[in-house]
C-alpha cells in the first residue's frame, strides 16, 4: 500500500493500528513459520539440483532458477516485510522504515518476475522438446545459458522501471500497466504452450512408446501443477495492489479488512516459495531419489529393486546352469553312440 509515494519529507505517515499485539504476534509468527520452511525446502532443492545428476536434464536449469529466485524471498524479501509489518502496525514513522520498505518492494519485484519469466522460459522449452525433439536433442547448451541469464536481466529491468517510480521519473499508474500486460502475456504464453504440449502428445501416441508417454505426461503434469499454483498465490495480491488506490485511497482512512486482506494474499504468494520443492518432491522421482540419499537413505523401493535383479540373475545363471548340462549330457550320449 504505497502510502510512503506522496510523502515529500520521504517519511511514512504515522497510521493508526489495524491490529493489536496478539494479532501482530500472529502474523508474525505465521510469516516466520513460512520463512523458515521457504529457507529449508529451497536449500534442500538447491543442493539436489547441484550435487546430482539432475542438471543433465537441461530443463532442471530453469527449475534452479526458480528455486535461487524462491530462496531470495525466504533470506531477503520476507524477512524485510515481517520487519515492515511490526513497524507499520506500531504506527512508527521514520527514515530507514521508507529504505527498508523499498528494499522488501524491489526484492518482491525481482524475485517475483524472476519466478515469472523461469515458469514461461520452461514451459516454451517442454513445447519446444516435444514438438521439435529432433532439434531440441541438437540445442546447443549455451543457448539454455542465454535464456538464464535473460531471465534475471529481464527481472533486474522491472527492477530499475520501479526505481525510476520511487525518483518520480515514472508515473505510479504507467508501471501499474505494465506489470499487468507482462503478466497477462507470461500466463497466456504459459496456458498455450501447455495446450499445445498436450495437443502433441495426443498426436503422437502412436508414435512414442509407453513408458515414454508415461514420462512426458508425468513431466507436463508436474510443470501444469507449479504453474497453476504460482498463478492461485500470485493472482490475488497483484490484483488488489493493481487496485489498491480505488479500494483504499489514504491509508489513514482505510478499513482494517482491506489491510488483512493484504497480509493475507500476501501470505499465499509467500506460499509459492515453498511449495514448489514440495512438489518436485511427489512428481519427480528423480529429485526424490537423489533427496533421500542425502539423508543415507535407499531411494523406497530401492530395495526391492535390487532384489529383483539379483533373482533375474540367479535365474539366468540356473538356466545358463542347465543349458551347459544338457548339452554336456547329449555329447556324452553321442560319444557313447
């Protein structure tokens, strides 16, 4: 709720208190259980994603991405905005409140198109695996290496846009529009790219063996979960900050609803940070093979794998076993004719 933009001593204007200290040390405490998960699951996805196999798989690149973007809220984004909710909620008014208010802003802002711009880049590049997987197979790595670095050059420009709104170099409402147009074209390009992912699949059935129609399934399933996710946690904050000079003119005269709605939503884009781990955890064997052996543990049904392969070749070498045997017999019989 910008309520620092009009302020010409560039101090935030004392508030009356929406909530009282039981209330405040709920929030608190339910922004600092998320952030401290956050901080795990992303560590833990980190560390699978650099310490395996996995980033073979060059899609594995961008879900790295997204994981560094998800750890920047946990360490930065979201400690600065519990910060900035207790002195907001007191009623404090002071320099370092508007700094540390700008900071969490620009952070959220970075952070956030970054998992934007990771969520588009990697929903082109299974379209584009699966419609081209001849050319897709022949892409050169540092072409995924480009898109990377694209993608955080494209956050850090919505990141001096907002700077340049803070010096009053532009309009407030003009990059209102233009977080709305980038984001109305990430979630079309997402939700196309995703049709036509399965428009190809069904094509080719005839095309593909089982087991490898079971994989891209899996795979598009996963990627269509993180996106629908992203777009139920995201979607509510962005728009009642889209809205916020209509629904709450003056912060001073703003009904104490709208500002819980705001924590609210708040906390469900939060949430999106660590859901995501969560869900490479259920949807990619992979990722929880390699998970489970930090930890000393056998992947599950690792054991009974390995017991089965044992078994096969048991059998073999008994049937192997026999064949020598029989053959054996019949030269003795034929010596003996």
């Amino acid at each position: 709720m910008n309520n620092s933009s009009n302020n010409v001593q560039n101090q935030t204007p004392p508030v009356p208190s929406y909530f009282n200290n039981d209330e405040l040390v709920g929030w608190c405490f339910g922004f600092g259980v998320l952030d401290a998960l956050i901080i795990v699951s992303n560590t833990l996805a980190i560390v699978v994603f650099t310490r395996s196999k996995l980033l073979r798989k060059r899609t594995n690149y961008f879900l790295l991405c997204l994981s560094i973007a998800d750890m920047m809220v946990g360490t930065i984004s979201l400690p600065l905005f519990i910060h900035t909710l207790v002195v907001f909620v007191r009623a404090e008014s002071s320099k370092s409140l508007v700094d540390i208010v700008t900071i969490s802003t620009l952070m959220d802002i970075f952070s956030g198109f970054a998992s934007v711009f990771a969520l588009t880049t990697i929903s082109l590049e299974r379209l584009y695996s699966v419609a081209l997987p001849s050319w897709h197979r022949t892409t050169p790595r540092y072409i995924y290496f480009i898109l990377l670095a694209s993608i955080w050059t494209l956050a850090g420009v919505f990141v001096c846009i907002k700077i340049f709104v803070h010096q009053r170099h532009v309009d407030y409402l003009v990059f209102n529009y233009i977080i709305i147009v980038v984001f109305v074209i990430c979630l079309l390009v997402i939700c196309l790219a995703y049709v036509g992912i399965w428009i190809k699949v069904v094509q080719r059935m005839h095309e593909k063996t089982k087991r490898t129609l079971e994989k891209d399934k899996k795979l598009a399933t996963t990627l269509f979960l993180v996106t629908a996710i992203f777009v139920m946690t995201w979607v509510p904050f962005q728009l009642i900050n889209i809205f916020s000079d209509k629904l709450c003119p003056e912060s001073s005269t703003c009904p104490k609803i709208i500002f819980t709605a705001v924590y609210l939503t708040k906390l469900m884009q939060y949430t999106n940070s660590v859901v995501n781990p969560i869900i490479y955890t259920f949807k990619m064997p992979d990722f929880r093979r390699v998970l489970l052996s930090l930890f000393g543990r056998p992947p599950y049904g690792a054991s009974t794998k390995a017991s089965s392969r044992m078994i096969t070749e048991r059998r073999k070498r008994a049937s192997t076993l026999r064949t020598s045997d029989s053959a054996e017999a019949n030269g003795n019989c034929e010596c003996a004719l």
